[in-house]
C-alpha cells in the first residue's frame, strides 16, 4: 500500500517489520535550513529494507518510510520526551547529528510550529499505519509481534561510550512483549557465536516498542539494534560487505522464524 511518506507491505502471518530510520529524503524547502553535510544523511539506518527483503516473503508486513530520521524522527514520541534519561538523546526533530555537531545553520533551526507541522505531515501518518496493520494482524492471528529494525555505528561517543555489541535487543526489561517471545529470542542469539549481543542493556527499545508493546493486549514488540560492521563499511559510501551479510542473514533469519512462528500460551 503506498502513501507519500511510506511503503507498507502487507503479509499474511503475525509479523509486522517497522524500519523507522532507513528513509533519505529531506524536501529541499527543509534542506535550505540544514549544514551542508545534512546531505550525506549518515546517521541512516543503512540498507534495512533490502537486508530484511527476505522477510516479506515468509509471509511478514513490512512499513517502510520515505523520508530521513532529520526531518522526524519517527521512533520518537510525539511530544518529544527524552527516550533514555541521563544521557545525550536526539530529538523528535533532530537539531544534530549523532557525532553532536550542529544539524542546522546557526538560527535556523525549527520552530515549534514547524515541528508540529512536521509532526502531522510525516509522524502522524507512519503510526496511523503501524497501529491499522498491527489492529488487522491480531484480528486476523489473535495476536501480532512488531519488529522495529534499527543499525547504528559501533562507536558514536555523543551518544554512548565504547563500542556497542554487534547485536542489541530490546524488549523493555521484558515489558513489551511475552517472556516466552523474550526468551525464544535470546535462544537464537546465544546459539551463534559470529556476533556479540545484549538484552536490554543501552537499547532497550524506543518510542515504538514502548508504545505499541501491550503483551496483555496480545501485541508483542521487541527492537533489534544492530552495528553497521556486521554488515557493511562504516564510513561513506557506506556499501554493504557481501562476506559479512552471510552470516549475519543466518541470525536475522532464525529471529524472523522465530517471531512468525511463535505463539502466546493460552
């Protein structure tokens, strides 16, 4: 289905796989307002789409943007709170990059009214959708699991300190989604040894796992953040490494099977 700020493929199994940050249009009216490097929109979510393609023809629904995470970001909640407390946090709109430099020109940056424009041109719309699909999915299975899909670089000191592990999932400490998805999940990730991984350690999932994670409500949310070595070069043009996206296919495989064929006890 498409819309002018989204793609969403609808599937036919329980699983719905949000990619909130690999868009990389920024309207050049919005552009004007930005440093010269806003271009290279490096703090993308490198490739997703094309590296979970493989999902959508095991049966999952897959919502896709269009637009960069500098003109909104899109696992932010909607009246801009900071995510993780005690620590720097980008913003619904972002003001800098993820190194911590300045996003925008000096007095340029926007104003409240334009982030609520913003808000409701480009936020509104994506969760409109997130929320309709994952309402179909549990109509149609009893219950839906939402995948929200990020990558990052490894070592970005304005946000956290040292290298992240390769592979970082989220559920809340548990709270947003079943402990029996939680754990099934972790079994995947303890039986490889190519990646290193976390739960609920620095990521412990955004606006979108937080909010749409009502176990109780049968719709279960886990976020995976993901390193960009495990598969591709960090540094521009950022292009994908053929002898890592093997392996790492096999572990996103096994959490995907996973999360299509897991069902909650009765």
């Amino acid at each position: 289905m498409g819309h002018n700020t989204y793609s969403l493929y609808r599937g036919n199994t329980p699983l719905l796989i949000s990619l909130p940050h690999v868009g990389t249009v920024i309207p050049d009216a919005l552009r004007a307002d930005m440093v010269e490097r806003a271009g290279q929109v490096e703090d993308t979510d490198w490739h997703l789409e094309s590296l979970y393609a493989f999902a959508r023809t095991m049966g999952a629904s897959m919502l896709v943007p269009l637009h960069s995470r500098y003109v909104i970001d899109l696992n932010r909640p909607p009246e801009n709170t900071p995510m993780y407390a005690g620590v720097n946090n980008t913003e619904l709109c972002p003001t800098r990059f993820f190194t911590g430099e300045a996003l925008y020109r000096s007095g340029r940056e926007p104003t409240p009214e334009q982030i609520a424009q913003r808000r409701e041109a480009y936020w509104r719309p994506y969760h409109a959708a997130l929320a309709a699909e994952l309402a179909r999915l549990k109509t149609l299975h009893g219950h839906a699991v939402l995948f929200d899909g990020h990558s990052i670089k490894s070592e970005l000191p304005w946000l956290f300190e040292g290298h992240l592990p390769d592979l970082n999932l989220g559920t809340m400490a548990g709270a947003s989604c079943a402990d029996s998805l939680r754990l099934a999940l972790m079994g995947v990730l303890s039986v490889q040894r190519r990646f290193s991984h976390v739960v609920d350690a620095r990521f412990k999932g955004g606006y979108i796992t937080r909010h749409y994670g009502r176990p109780s409500g049968h719709l279960h949310a886990v976020q995976l953040e993901m390193c960009w070595r495990c598969y591709m070069e960090e540094t521009p043009p950022f292009t994908l490494d053929a002898a890592r996206l093997a392996p790492l296919h096999a572990v996103l495989r096994g959490l995907v099977r996973t999360l299509i064929s897991w069902k909650p006890h009765d």
